[in-house]
C-alpha cells in the first residue's frame, strides 16, 4: 500500500541484487561496525572507492532515488581530515568544500541528483 518510496521498494531492490554476506568475527565480542550512514531514506549510498588520489582519499558517490528536494547527513567513523564535492574524474569542485561538523556532513539533494564527495582521511 501506499507510494514506492513508503514501500521502500529501492532498499528491497539492493538487499535482494546486493545481499549482505556475512563474515565470521575472530571473536563473539566484536561490536558492530558501519563505515557510513545517511539520515535519508530518500538517499542512497551508491559507491565507496579508493579515490585516484592515493590510500588516504575515499570517493563516496550518492543519489536521491524518491524524486524529492531533501538535506540529508552522511556520517563516516573514518578518521576524515578534509572533505569536498568532486566530479566524476574525481576533481574537487569550486566552492565544493563540506564543513565537517558533529553530524557529519550535511549535502543538499534536488530530484534526482547524483553527488560525488572526496574524503580525504587522516593519515
């Protein structure tokens, strides 16, 4: 019932194309662990790389999948020094620097929109 985005029918779509495996821990202790999170569901975390900038630098690339203007927060437990957009060759964009505040950072979402952002972490 209801819309596809109140279905969650993008996040069915991944778990059933991209299930999770899971991995056995060395211990029963281990916590668990994410890397990223995004405050929207109308946001999805498409891919995680090494940049071409060498093993400290992280492309993340997002997208709105619901067709709707939205501001969502990526939150990372990477130890980020730096963080700006980029384009798809990965080149930082003009005025492209994201403040790193406690929420982690905040990006701004038109419909339909696709955002690269370069991470470079503390080495």
């Amino acid at each position: 019932a209801g819309s596809f985005q109140e279905a969650g029918v993008i996040q069915q779509a991944y778990n059933l194309n991209f299930p999770l495996h899971v991995v056995p821990a060395s211990c029963a202790q281990c916590p668990g662990w994410s890397a990223f999170s995004v405050s929207s569901p109308a946001i999805v975390l498409e891919t995680v790389k090494q940049a071409g900038a060498g093993p400290e630098a992280v492309v993340v690339r997002l997208y709105e999948a619901h067709g709707s203007t939205v501001t969502a927060w990526l939150q990372t437990s990477l130890p980020i020094q730096e963080a700006m957009l980029c384009d798809l060759l990965e080149r930082p964009l003009e005025g492209g620097h994201l403040p790193l505040e406690k929420q982690g950072l905040r990006l701004s979402f038109t419909p339909f929109r696709v955002l690269s952002v370069l991470l470079l972490q503390s080495c």
